[in-house]
C-alpha cells in the first residue's frame, strides 16, 4: 500500500543513520541500564557527532 511504501522510505533513513552510529562513531550497548540511560547515550553520541561535522566544515 502507500501507506507502507512511505513508512519503508522513512525506515530506510533511520536505518541508515542507526548504521552510521554504529560503525563510524562507535555507538554501542548501552553503558546503563534503563530506558533513560539508553536515550541519554544516543543524544550525546548524536550531540558529538554534529559537533564533529561542524568542526569538519569550519576547517
């Protein structure tokens, strides 16, 4: 259905940005235990990583 094809589109990115958490800014297993733990690491590993894009497009 359409419905579907615009939910896989949306997945496909997240996916893709879940990957490149994951493999090039060494996004793991959560170091706490608990939702909040989990959410607290994934802003602070997507915070590091703009900072990183943004110090990249200064230079």
């Amino acid at each position: 259905s359409e419905h579907f094809k615009e939910k896989s589109k949306e997945r496909y990115k997240i996916e893709a940005k879940n990957s490149e958490l994951k493999h090039r800014h060494g996004y793991d297993v959560a170091s706490s235990s608990g939702l909040s733990g989990m959410e607290m690491q994934g802003a602070v590993t997507i915070f590091a990583v703009n900072l990183k894009r943004i110090i990249k497009l200064m230079e």
